[in-house]
C-alpha cells in the first residue's frame, strides 16, 4: 500500500536544499500518526545522491526521476510529475520545504489535483483525520490555523520551524525509478543562464543574521572621497558601515540582513531587505545594528530565538524586543564585537 | 499590448493588526493596495509605455475593494473591474486563481497579466502561479527585471530573483509575471490621475458574468489568534569603553548557547 505522506525534495544544481530533510523530519512525525511509512519524491537532471540521503534521513520509499527537462528547475515539468505521481498512489499529505520553488510547486499541484495549498507553516497536528497547520499572517502579526477538506493536502514547512532529524547512513529504503512526465516541447519556458547571489549565506535558512538599518551611513568619523554628491556620499558611508556588519557576520557565519530604510535609501540590495516586505526570518541569533524596530521589520524577524540590539536611541522600539541591547554608537561596538567573538570562538 | 494587473487590497503595513473577539481588526489605519501590487501596477505600467496599449486592472474581493482599484487608476491604470459577490471574500487561493483566470479570459486577447508576488495579509504567495497553471500560460515568478518583451514576437525575457542568486528565463507571451520590489519602485499617483480615479465608475462583474464558479474553499481558517507574548526581558550592556561593552556582550551571547 502506498504511504500517506509524501515530501518533495528540493534541489538545486543536484544539491539538496537542507531544510528538505526538516520536511522529512516533521514528515515522520504525521506517518507516525496516520499509519505507514513516508515517501520522498527526488526529481532532477542527477539526483542520485539526493536520493540516498533521502532515505538516511528517514524515507521508506523514494520516488525518483532523473530527466534532461528536470535540469534546471522549471515548475512546469516538476509540477507535472508530481501531479502524475500523486494522481496514481493518491497521497494524504504532501509537504515541502517553503523555498521558492517549494512554494510555486505546491500551488501549481494544487490547481491540476483541484485541492488545497497552505504555505509556510509552523506547526502540524493530526485532528479528526485532518492535518491542522499553525500558519503566521499578516507577517506575522497574528497565527492562523487553517484545514484542507480535499485531498492530498499540500503543506509547505517554514525553514527552521522543524527539527532536523540525524541522517543515518545505515538507513535503506525502496527506490522506484520514474520517468517525466512531459516532454521539453510540451513545456512553456525556458532557462537560459543564471548568476550566483553574491549574499553568501542565504537569509532565509541563517542561523544568525547580523542587520544594519538607515544609522549604518552615519559614520561621522569618516570622510567620503572628493568629488561625491551628498548623495553618494551616504551611500559610500552605509557601504563602509555595512562592511563592519558583513565582518560580525563573516565570524559567525551568519548572512547580512537589512532594514527597508536601508534598502530603500540604496545602501544594499533587496535581496538583504528583512521584514514584512521583504524576508520572514527566524535564526538563533539576530544582531540588529542601528535599527529602530519598526512594525514591519518586527513582522520579519520577531521569532528570532535572541535578539541582540545595539542602538544609539535608547527609545528605540527594538530594545523592547531585544534580549541584550546597548545603546551606543554601533561604529564603537560592532568592531570591537566581532574582535570579542572572533577571539573567544577562535575563527 | 493587452495588459492586466491583479491586486488586491489589504491593511497597510504599518497597521497594529490584532484579533479582538475573534474578529481580526485594525483600528484607524487605512486599507491600501497591497505593497507588492504597487510594484506589479508599475511594471504593467512601464511595459504600456514602451508598446502601447491598455492597462486594466482586476481585484477580487467585496466591495470596499475599490480602493485598491482607485490608487491602480491614479497610478495611470486605463480600466479598472471588482469582481465581487457575497461570500467572495472568504475564496481560497485556487478559487482566487480560477475567478481571476476566468476574468482574464473573459477580457480576452491578454498578452500579460502581472502580480505581486503576495498578499501582506494572509501570506499565501501562490495565486500568481496558481492562474498561469489554470490558463496554461508561462509562470515567470519572482521576476526582478524583464530585460526583453516583445508583443510582435510574443517573447519575453526576464531575470528571477531565487534563493541561490539571479536565474534568466524566456518564455512565450501570453504569461503570468509576479515581480519583486528590485522591479522598480512604484510612481506616485498623479493629481490628474486622483482626479480621475475618483470619478471613474468600477464596473463589477460577478463569477456568473465570467463563467466562473464561487464554490466553497476547500482551505478555511477556523481559528486566528494573536501571537503568544514573548516574555523578553531586555538587559542591557552599559559600563566602561566599548571595548569592555563588547566583551560583556560577548560574553553574554555566548553564554545564550545559540552559536
């Protein structure tokens, strides 16, 4: 008989994304509940090692499809041999990790099996046959429980909100090979190049996040070469006070977050915006560094186990939120810190 | 170029949101289009300058959700339609995304419609691929530049912004676009345009009028709470040079055993 609950494991490049084994792990938990074993379903161009770290975290059964038109990830040829698969075994439950093409998996098998999605949850209970999610809304400004009545029920987990479970290499499970589902005229785009982030670590799996806010360009000690515009001349200064930031976080191998005012004033990236319009994170450590604490970047990171806030406004909202706070000039503080951290973690 | 928006109108970010009686409210603060769909309004936008054509755009929802449609309008958004029938607003996103695929079918001749990338409220983030899944079209998520579009040809070339860095896809038009905020930032709406928004009569179209169904979500939210207090005591570092304030804090992160 087939196993009620499935998780999709994502990839990029033949890599696993890490949080895909918290999604087995969580995955082991409801077959625990409901009854029978748990399937991974493992697509790409050479996911063969996927596969078998796969069933060392804890798959019973891998479904796995090797295909040129899985190479690079389109949703299209992925969602359609997920639909294929799940049509044929009939799933309860089918999680995935909420990356970006986790989230735009689930949605499109939703819309060909006609059921339900509920993205980026927290928490899963079995009530009456039915899985319960915890979801935040309104960036996290309330928690919203929410039930699929249709089947499979497609769920995609929060990064960071379930446990890791330890992967046993001694662990086997049944590997059934599959074939894709459509062929490369049948689908709608394609890939023609791609760069890497130049962020390092992601933000969204971080276990610490160092951030800097608008007070990050207010270096008074620093003299902008000749020849800037006010202008420029801020944005040069954020740039050098988001190298300090960028060196706390290089010594704890975190990934460098942002405030919107940050973003928008031009200093870095959007990719680095953390908050309720840009990323929801919830890392062990967050060190927010001339950030006030506006509502919408508590939205992002709220869930943060600690929170560390060094701020010249002592009235800043952020204290309020923080477990430690210094209230001070982060120019005085940042660097000093990471040489404190460097020298006692020895990195 | 035919080109459709979809928004839709939420509370503003800046709202102290709570439960209050089970009831979700926000006091005083004003609801607006959603954030990201300001981004969407100004990629539809920017593509009708450079080939021509019209911009409408579409909300789903109850009736106060004219507003969103106004603030797209004063933006320069040509036409504007609310579908909107009792119990509309309680639609799970695959219902969304079947009104809203029906409703650009029912427009007809569409070379793109254009999302933000989600809702502030509910956080869902799906209806953009959710429609192109049900019209059958190219979903281009996420995009952060569309660095070729061409209505002649029926191409387009966009950059996605993903986890791991920049990926560049080419797909055929008529496609869905969701956009993220390195799109470009949205223009203000302009005193003629808010003159004109606020004269323009919204029609509504219900799911009947588009050959749609309002059936019942198969996702419900039974339950919405406000988030557990956290019982954060703030110490704060103080005393000596900020070398030695640096030390403590140090120390004291550490001692946290979170690294």
């Amino acid at each position: 008989m087939a196993d009620k609950v499935w998780v999709y494991i994502d990839q990029y490049k033949g890599e696993a994304i890490g949080a895909s084994w918290e999604v087995v792990g969580a995955a082991r938990v409801l077959a625990d509940q409901l009854g029978g074993g748990v399937t991974a379903v493992v697509a790409g161009s050479a996911v063969q090692q996927v596969a078998e770290q796969a069933q060392h975290y804890g798959a019973d059964q891998v479904y796995m499809c090797n295909d040129g038109t899985l190479d690079e990830f389109r949703a299209e040829p992925y969602a359609s041999l997920l639909s294929g698969l799940a049509r044929e075994h009939q799933p309860e439950v089918i999680l995935f990790p909420t990356t970006s093409r986790g989230r735009e998996l689930a949605a499109m098998v939703a819309v060909d099996l006609g059921t339900g999605v509920m993205p980026d949850v927290t928490a899963l209970e079995i009530q009456d046959g039915n899985i319960v999610v915890t979801r935040p809304v309104y960036g996290g400004k309330l928690i919203s429980k929410a039930v699929c009545s249709s089947r499979p029920q497609l769920i995609t987990t929060r990064i960071r909100a379930f446990t890791l479970p330890e992967p046993d290499p001694a662990k086997a499970g049944n590997v059934e090979q599959v074939n894709a589902s459509v062929s490369e005229d049948q689908i709608l785009t394609k890939v023609s190049g791609y760069s890497e982030s130049s962020a390092g670590v992601t933000l969204n799996d971080a276990a610490v996040i160092v951030s800097g806010g608008r007070g990050v360009s207010n270096n008074p000690s620093l003299v902008p070469p000749d020849g800037m515009d006010e202008k420029e001349a801020e944005v040069w200064k954020a740039q050098q006070g988001f190298k300090l930031i960028g060196d706390l976080a290089g010594v704890l191998g975190g990934a460098v977050g942002a405030s919107r005012a940050a973003v928008d004033a031009g200093y870095v990236p959007y990719d680095h915006q953390v908050g309720q319009t840009g990323k929801v994170v919830s890392p062990d450590l967050y060190i927010a560094c001339g950030i006030s604490g506006a509502i919408q970047h508590q939205a992002g990171m709220r869930t943060s186990k600690v929170i560390v806030a060094i701020n010249k406004d002592s009235e800043a909202p952020i204290f309020k939120m923080a477990r430690f706070g210094v209230v001070g000039d982060l120019f005085e503080i940042v660097p000093p810190l990471t040489a404190a951290l460097k020298n006692r973690l020895n990195t | 170029m035919k080109i459709v928006v979809c928004v839709k109108q939420v509370p503003d970010t800046a709202a102290k949101v709570v439960v209050e009686d089970g009831q979700i409210t926000w006091g005083d603060s004003p609801l607006v289009i959603n954030p990201w769909d300001e981004y969407a309004v100004e990629t539809a936008l920017i593509q009708q300058e450079a080939h021509g054509g019209e911009v409408t755009v579409i909300s789903v929802g109850g009736e106060d959700a004219k507003e969103a449609l106004k603030h797209a309008l004063a933006m320069g958004c040509g036409n504007a339609i609310l579908v909107s029938e009792p119990g509309i607003e309680k639609s799970d996103s695959l219902l969304t995304s079947r009104i809203l695929a029906a409703a650009i079918q029912k427009i007809g001749d569409v070379d793109a419609a254009f999302f933000g990338r989600q809702a502030i409220d509910g956080d869902v983030g799906v209806t953009a691929a959710q429609t192109a899944r049900v019209l059958g079209w190219p979903s281009l998520t996420l995009v952060s530049a569309i660095t070729e579009l061409d209505p002649g040809n029926n191409t387009v070339r966009v950059e996605r912004s993903i986890e791991e860095g920049r990926q560049v896809v080419e797909g055929k038009l008529p496609a869905v676009i969701s956009v993220v905020k390195d799109i470009g930032e949205p223009r203000y709406p302009s005193f003629m345009g808010i003159r004109r928004a606020s004269r323009a009569e919204i029609p509504i179209w219900s799911t009947s009028d588009i050959g749609a169904e309002l059936s019942e979500p198969v996702v419900t939210w039974p339950e919405i709470t406000n988030p557990p207090q956290q019982e954060v005591v703030t110490e704060l570092v103080t005393g000596g040079s900020p070398e030695e304030i640096a030390g403590k804090l140090a120390d004291k992160i550490l001692e946290e055993k979170v690294l």
